[in-house]
C-alpha cells in the first residue's frame, strides 16, 4: 500500500528561471488583442506533411509553429504585393 503522508503536498515554487528554459523565451509572445478565428481549408497530406515539418524545423516542435509560419508567409506575400 502506497505511503500517503510521504507524498508531497502543495506547490513547490513557480516556472524556472529563464536561462533554464531558453527555448521558451527565444520568441515573444503574440499579441492577444486581436481576436482569433479558424482557417480551414483541406490540401494533400503530403503537403500538410511537409508544411508541418518546415514549421517545426523553423519554429520548433511546439504548439503554434504552423500558425506561426503561416503567419510569417502572410506577412512576407503582403510586403512584396506593396
């Protein structure tokens, strides 16, 4: 039977120091003023595949690196129509 009362209670301190965690500060954070909506739209899965692995290798693994590369395409097709 397990030991409870060798079982750790409550929170022990809070997120760890920055230089800890590089990774999660190399981007700031979006803005969330605006709000968001879905885009849906369906294209080969050899091409999701590859978008996939382009924005992981861009943006990291994480959540957010397709909208993020996305996001950055956008905005470089805006530049070049002006």
């Amino acid at each position: 039977m397990a030991k409870i009362s060798k079982l750790k209670t409550g929170k022990s301190g809070g997120p760890p120091p920055e230089n800890d965690a590089p990774a999660n500060t190399d981007q700031p954070p979006r803005d969330k003023m605006e709000a968001t909506k879905p885009l849906q739209f369906r294209v080969p899965q050899s091409v999701f595949d590859e978008f996939s692995l382009m924005a992981g290798q861009e943006f990291g693994f994480s959540k957010g690196s397709k909208v993020s590369l996305f996001l950055k395409i956008f905005e470089e097709h805006k530049r070049m129509k002006t």
